[in-house]
C-alpha cells in the first residue's frame, strides 16, 4: 500500500508540472460586443513548457448555444498548416492574426461581422502533453439608424406638443436624449423626457421653448443623431377672432338681404306690366266682323241712292237742313295703330259720279223769292 501511495503521488507530480507548462497568457475582456459590420480580433496568446514537445495543435470553435446541438470548428492550425474553410458561415472572414501561430499567438480576426456571428468562441491550443483553452463571448449588435426628429400638435402658445424621436434600426436597448442647442442650452421646464419611447412632452409652451433641439439615439455599440428646429407662434387674438366672425355673418346676411329685395323688386315689376299689358287688352273692343262692315257700306250706299233719286222740292228740305260732318264710329272702334279706313265721297256736286242726275238749285233772295 505504501508503494502504491508514493507512485501515485509521483505521477501526480510529474503531470501535474507538465499540466502547467502550456500556458494561455491572454487577459483581454472575455465578453466582447460589436457592431454589424466592423471587425473584431479575438485574443489567444500562449507560452510553451520545455517539457511540451508534441505537435501543436491550434482549434477555433463556435460553441452550440444549444446542448443538443453539435460545436461548430471554424479555423485550424495543425502541421503547420491552416484550415479556414470549416463552417460555412464564417467562410473567408475569419484568419489567424499571426503568419506564424506556433511562435505563441492563436488570436484571430474577424471580418464584416453579422449578428448572426454572436455566440461563445473557444481557443484550444494542445501541444502534447500540454493542453490549455479560452472562452470569449462575442455579441454583435445593430448601431441605431439615423433617427427622425418631428413635432406633433399646435406650435402655439399655451397648448401642449410633443417632440418625438426614432430610429428604425438598431439593437435593443436603444436610449434617447434630448438637448436645446440654442438660446441658453435649457429645456423648457414643463419638459417631460421619455428616453425609452424618444419623446419629450412640452405642457403649456411658452414663446422661450422657440429654438434647436437634437436628439440623440445610441446603444452600446454605436449612435447617431437628428436636429429639429421649433418656433414658437403667439396665442391668436381670441377677441379679433370673434369679431371678424360676427363682422363677417353680418355682412353676409345684409348681402343676402339686397338679393332678396332686388329678386322681389324684379318679380313685382313683372307682375306690374303684366297687369297693365292685361287691362289695355281689356278697354280695346274687339274688331268688327265682315258682315257689320258689309252692312254699313250698304247703308251708305242706299243713302247716296236715295240722293240721287231726290226731287228739286226734297233737295229743297235737305238744303234747308244743317249737314255736319259725323265721324265714323269705325274710328271710335278702330284698335289703336291700325290706319283709318278711306273715306267715303260725300254727297255734293259730284253726284253724277255715282249715277245720280244732276239737280241745279235755285237761289233764293232773302224774301224768300226764287232767283
């Protein structure tokens, strides 16, 4: 029992010595976070025991985030030879930092880096019998996006608006900030910031907010910024406001009160000159027929018959009558604007004309004696 104690003891000092001479050296940060896009260089510096003289061996590998799942090799150094192209994904952007990593640096660097590269990465580094390893975590995060600076509600006095901030892109968690660059650099002290949503809400704004704010987007691998410009207008005149409406109603209902009278003006006018058109048309009688006409003229000419056929004595009796000239009744009955009708002959002189015998008739002295 008590040599098999001290060979044990002895073999645990003879491996334990050659268990430490292989060493990694590396201090550097063992969580390491990155944007999308830069490179990064994963730190593996090693020292070598004299006791370590088997082949050196050199394995990259990204750790399955998954038990299940299996380690994925993505460089190696054996035989003093370099295998890159081991996993797909990571296929030309990833190479040794050193031409000669048995000279005792396995570090590596990465290009273009994808958040898809984010995991648990593994230095092994075995040289028979000494055998060490490093875990680095790397994280590579979205900077945030330019973001977009605007405004909601009424720039006025006195109303409340709200200032707002965001960028479409980037890695959460993104923090926003609020600054005013002009005028005093001071936000106005109703200002409610919300660094989270990227709003700042302004109660009650005053003339004094008028200025330039930035706003500030970052996360822990990167920032950017946007600039908005707010001025501040004066509260309307309520007063003027409402007189100029009450101004405005008046002049409108006088303007449709002058229509209205011009319409029931124009109407009533129309009305008047058909009634008087109607009442003219009313005192013109209406036009004689053929046979009233027919008649008269027969009764003339039995007049100017019976003249023709008077004896010396009659023409005595009718001389001795006053003989007026009498109008027509058709000039009474004429409507106006028709010409009158030709007149007839009177009886006289020329009653030979119309068939009658020529009377001569006697003078007469005053004593009633015949010349």
């Amino acid at each position: 029992m008590d040599l098999l104690r001290v060979d044990c003891l002895l073999l645990g000092i003879v491996f334990g010595g050659v268990a430490h001479g292989l060493e990694i050296t590396s201090t550097g940060s063992r969580s390491i976070e990155k944007a999308s896009g830069d490179g990064v260089k994963l730190d593996c510096e090693f020292t070598l025991a004299p006791e370590d003289t088997g082949p050196l061996d050199i394995e990259w590998i990204l750790m399955a985030a998954d038990n299940q799942n299996l380690d994925k090799v993505i460089i190696l150094y054996s035989g003093d030879r370099v295998y890159e192209d081991y996993y797909t994904a990571t296929k030309g952007r990833v190479h040794f930092s050193s031409t000669s990593p048995k000279e005792g640096d396995a570090s590596i660097n990465m290009t273009g880096l994808k958040t898809s590269d984010t995991g648990t990465y593994q230095c092994k580094v075995k040289k028979v019998p000494g055998l060490d390893s490093r875990k680095v975590f790397l994280s590579v995060m979205v900077r945030p996006s330019k973001p977009q600076c605007f405004m909601e509600g009424p720039s006025q006095e006195g109303k409340d608006l709200v200032l707002r901030c965001l960028s479409s892109e980037g890695t959460n968690p993104l923090q926003y900030s609020w600054e005013k660059t002009s005028d005093g650099k001071l936000l106005p002290p109703s200002a409610v910031l919300d660094p989270i949503s990227g709003t700042m809400s302004i109660r009650n704004v005053s003339a004094s907010a008028s200025g330039s704010y930035r706003c500030v987007a970052k996360n822990r691998v990167g920032k950017d910024e946007c600039v908005l410009h707010l001025r501040i207008a004066p509260s309307p005149n309520m007063a003027g406001i409402i007189a100029g409406a009450v101004i405005g109603v008046l002049l409108a209902l006088i303007f449709i009160a002058i229509i209205l009278f011009c319409c029931c003006r124009a109407r009533n006018k129309k009305k008047y000159e058909k009634e008087i058109a109607y009442e003219i048309r009313e005192d013109v009688p209406p036009p004689r027929s053929r046979v009233s006409m027919t008649r008269s003229l027969t009764s003339v000419g039995s007049q100017r018959s019976s003249l023709g056929s008077m004896s010396p004595s009659n023409l005595h009796e009718y001389a001795a009558k006053p003989q007026y000239d009498k109008v027509p009744s058709e000039e009474f009955e004429r409507p106006p604007g028709h010409a009158p009708p030709p007149a007839l002959p009177r009886p006289g002189p020329n009653l030979s004309r119309m068939g009658a015998v020529p009377v001569m008739i006697p003078a007469q002295s005053r004593d009633g004696s015949i010349v």
